[in-house]
C-alpha cells in the first residue's frame, strides 16, 4: 500500500505494490524478477509513473515461457489514470476488468509477451494492453510494440483508442472480442506479422481481429498496413 509520510515525495515501486491513493513513482529501472507488479486498489486514484521501469523476467531470447505475472492491474475500479509509466517483460502489461472511466496516457507496454516463432493458432491473451467488461475508457497517445496482442478489447464497450501505437506485434495488434461502440482514430496497428523468412503464409497474424459480437464501432485514420491480414473479420468466439 502507498504508505509514503510525504505524499509529495516520489515512491519507489516494490514486488506487489498495492496502490489506494494519488501517487508518483520515483523514475529509475525496477526489476521485479517473479512477476509481481503493481495492483490498484481504489477508485478516482491517479498514478504517475514519472518515467519509472517495471522489469519483469520475460525476454524474448528465453523464449515465451520465461513472461510471468501482470505489470499493472485493477479490478472493478473506476476513474483511475495512469501516465508516464514504461512496463516491460510480464506476461500482461497492464490488465483492467470490470472497469469504468480510466484514462491511460502516454505509457509504453513494449515488449511483454511475445512468441514470435509460434505455429498456427491464437495462442493465449497476454501482451502489451487487456480491457475485460470495461467501459468508457481512454487509451491514449502509448506504445505497445513486440507483444504478442497489442491491444485487446473483451466484452468492453464504448471506449476510446487514439494516437497510439501497438505495431509489431507477433500475432494481432488490436483484437476485438464481444466489443462494440468503441472509437478508434489515429493509432498505429501495422505489422500484426508472425511468419519467418522463406513463408508465403503468416501463420494465422494479423493487424486487425474482428471477433462476432463486435457492433458499431468507428474506425479513422488506423495504420493496419502490413499484417499477415489487414483487417481479418471472422466468427470465432462461441456464436
């Protein structure tokens, strides 16, 4: 729990942090070695990662087995914000469910699961940025390349994603499951690319995932240039 005696002071970030008020991370490399990363625990709390480093243990060359835990989390929480904060090495970057009215600002998710020599299939849900049941929320202006999923968006409705990017990844860079009246401008979905050098095929990668049950939302200006497809449509997910 943020127990600073200064609430002005920056707090350093620890393995299972729980945060329940208004903080700033002292910037600096954190390496949190079993996965343990951050949980918010309160409505209406702005966390300012200040250019604070999670490090969890995946890297890329220890093969996909070695990303454990979430860099960031919170369930069931509304009006959070989170900027300036880079989050790297989990299996998930940053994970809301059953939320409401967050704002994600100006944050890097790079380089959290990522499997890049993986067959045909969807593989798990982990990457750089999951939404479950979550509404009304703001993905703004953050990167999130060399995931496996860039962005994901399960059953969560009426959010905005804009001037982002979440290109490179190794199998969708934005996935819609069950999602609907969301408005999505600006961002960068290119290279949603998993093939080796030699194929004619990619293995099932795409920019762009449209899942059944993903209803009115509104697409501007989005790179989903260079995929394994651009824009992949398909009935799925249980209809």
């Amino acid at each position: 729990m943020t127990d600073n005696t200064d609430k002005h002071l920056p707090v350093q970030p620890y393995p299972g942090m729980v945060i329940t008020e208004n903080v700033t991370l002292k910037p600096g490399i954190y390496e949190l070695p079993t996965g343990d990363g951050i949980t918010i625990a309160a409505d209406n709390v702005t966390i300012d990662g200040n250019g604070a480093i999670l490090v969890g243990p995946g890297q890329e060359e220890l093969g996909p087995e070695s990303y454990v835990g979430i860099g960031v989390s919170g369930q069931g929480r509304r009006g959070v914000a989170i900027h300036n904060l880079k989050v790297q090495g989990f299996q998930m970057g940053l994970l809301i469910e059953d939320g409401e009215g967050w704002l994600v600002e100006d944050n890097d998710f790079s380089g959290n699961y990522h499997d890049p020599d993986y067959g045909w299939g969807d593989g798990p849900n982990y990457g750089g940025v999951l939404l479950v049941r979550t509404h009304k929320t703001t993905i703004r202006k953050n990167t999130g390349r060399k995931n496996w999923n860039g962005l994901e968006l399960r059953y969560s409705n009426g959010n905005v994603i804009a001037g982002n990017d979440f290109s490179h990844s190794s199998n969708v860079c934005l996935k819609l499951w069950n999602a609907s009246d969301n408005l999505i401008s600006d961002n960068d979905f290119s290279y949603g690319l998993r093939i080796s050098p030699g194929e004619v095929h990619a293995r099932d990668s795409t920019s762009l995932l449209v899942e059944s049950g993903s209803n009115d939302n509104k697409f501007y200006r989005n790179d989903f240039t260079y995929g394994g497809d651009g824009i992949f449509i398909r009935v799925l997910n249980g209809w």
